[in-house]
C-alpha cells in the first residue's frame, strides 16, 4: 500500500487540523503505556504488547490530527508517517511490529509472548511518545 492508494481507497481522509486532539491522544498514549506496565505485573505478557502498542498508535495519531487527518486503516497511518516524517521511519517499521503481534493476538488462535518481548514494546511506546512530543513540541 502506498500513500496515494490510502487517500484513493479513503482509508486517509483530509480533515480540518485539530490540536486539541492531537493533544488528547499524547494522553492516551501514555495512559496505555500504564496499562501495558501494569500488564507486566500480572504477567499478561500478550495483553501487555497489545496495550503497548495502542500507545504507540496514539502517539502517531495524533500527527494525523495535527496535521487534519484521520485514519481508517493502521497500515495507512504508518504509510503516512513514513512518507510525510521520514525522520520517524525507524519508528514506524518497529511499531509495525506491534501491529502486526497485535493482529495476530486479537485475531488469531494462539498468541504467546514473553516478558522480554513485553517489556521491549513497552520501551518502543515510549520512545515513540517521546519522539512525537518532540516533534510537535506538545
């Protein structure tokens, strides 16, 4: 999938820019990083990556609300990212990561992982919160 396809399909639609929830989505970014932390104590290691990577959507969301747009489609968020912030793809290849492990624990039939998978994903969110912050000086 390319950029062009995300807009073509819908799956990118252009919006008026909100920083209001551009701002609401720093927020819950961090508050799943909680819930992703908390998991690790309960030793829910798959539930912990799914909630590590929830923040690591909302961290990037919240440029498409910056920058008016709104997503239908997590591979078309981080088409975006990649395309219109470069300096993020490292980022976004890692959180495509996640997405992926997320699809699979949602979705499929037997999903696994360890404590140190777990508590990489958290690391991830919260580089990748912090690295947005940045980025819109939020």
């Amino acid at each position: 999938m390319n950029i062009e396809d995300c807009f073509k399909k819908e799956l990118l639609i252009r919006k008026k820019p909100a920083r209001e929830k551009a701002k609401q989505s720093l927020k819950a970014a961090k508050v799943y990083i909680k819930k992703a932390k908390d998991n690790v104590a309960l030793k829910n290691y798959d539930i912990t990556i799914v909630a590590a990577y929830t923040s690591m959507f909302h961290s990037l969301r919240s440029i498409l609300f910056k920058d008016g747009l709104k997503e239908r489609s997590h591979i078309c968020l981080l088409v975006y990212i990649k395309h219109a912030y470069p300096e993020l793809s490292g980022i976004a290849n890692s959180v495509d990561v996640y997405r992926r492990f997320r699809h699979t624990a949602l979705y499929g039939l037997d999903t696994t992982a360890s404590r140190e998978e777990a508590e990489s994903s958290i690391d991830v969110a919260g580089e990748t919160l912090i690295s947005v912050k940045k980025l819109l000086r939020l």
